[in-house]
C-alpha cells in the first residue's frame, strides 16, 4: 500500500489521559476545530510522503506554522503532551488511516520548548 502523508496528532493531556479515544479517527480536526468542538487531540501537520522519503526529516511541534492546511499550534507552558503520527493513503480524493503510532510523550516547562520527531524511511 502507497501512503501519501503522514499526519502529526498532538493530544494534550487531560485527567492522566494520554492515548487517543478510540473513536478519535473519524473526530479528528484541525486546531481550530478542536478547539471549537472541546477536544483535546487535533492535527498539527501533514507531511507529503515524497517530503519523508527523500531523506530523514525533523519536525518541530508547536512552531505555529501551517503544514498542508494544518496550523501547529504552539503548546501550552506547564502542560503534558503526547505526540502520535499517522500514515494517510488517498485513492481518489477519498482519505484513508492506515495506523496511529506513538512518537514520544513531552512535558512543556518553557516558553518555547519544542521536541524533534524524526521519522526513517522504511
């Protein structure tokens, strides 16, 4: 199977929580419609997989840049974040998840602290 993206979930975590509900798939959103529907999870970025393929790639959570649509919010001083990415696969224009993987848990203690998640290709 061809993946053409992966996708950076960012979960806050909340109450100890700190894997995806499993219905998390069909509500994930952006920031913004996180933020509107009161979910803790969203989409920080897509990643083309031609982008991962040719060479090794870090990534910077919380940059507040725009990746495919996607805006990577900045993170909250003083909170707890678990970061997961996802294969996507498209066949026209209709979206598939493949799997959900988890990437590292990070505690923000700073005012700009970011981690690097770095993917190898396959």
């Amino acid at each position: 199977m061809h993946f053409s993206a992966y996708q950076v979930i960012v979960l806050k975590v909340v109450d100890g929580a700190e894997t995806l509900p499993d219905d998390c798939g069909s509500k994930l959103k952006d920031s913004n419609g996180a933020k509107r529907e009161n979910l803790n999870f969203y989409i920080a970025a897509e990643i083309q997989y031609n982008t991962v393929y040719q060479k090794s790639w870090g990534f910077t959570v919380g940059d507040d840049k725009t990746y495919e649509g996607y805006v990577n919010k900045a993170l909250e001083r003083g909170e707890e974040y678990v970061i997961f990415q996802r294969a996507v696969t498209r066949d026209n224009s209709v979206s598939k998840s493949i799997q959900f993987r988890f990437i590292e848990l990070m505690y923000v203690s700073t005012w700009k602290k970011h981690i690097f998640a770095q993917q190898e290709r396959d």
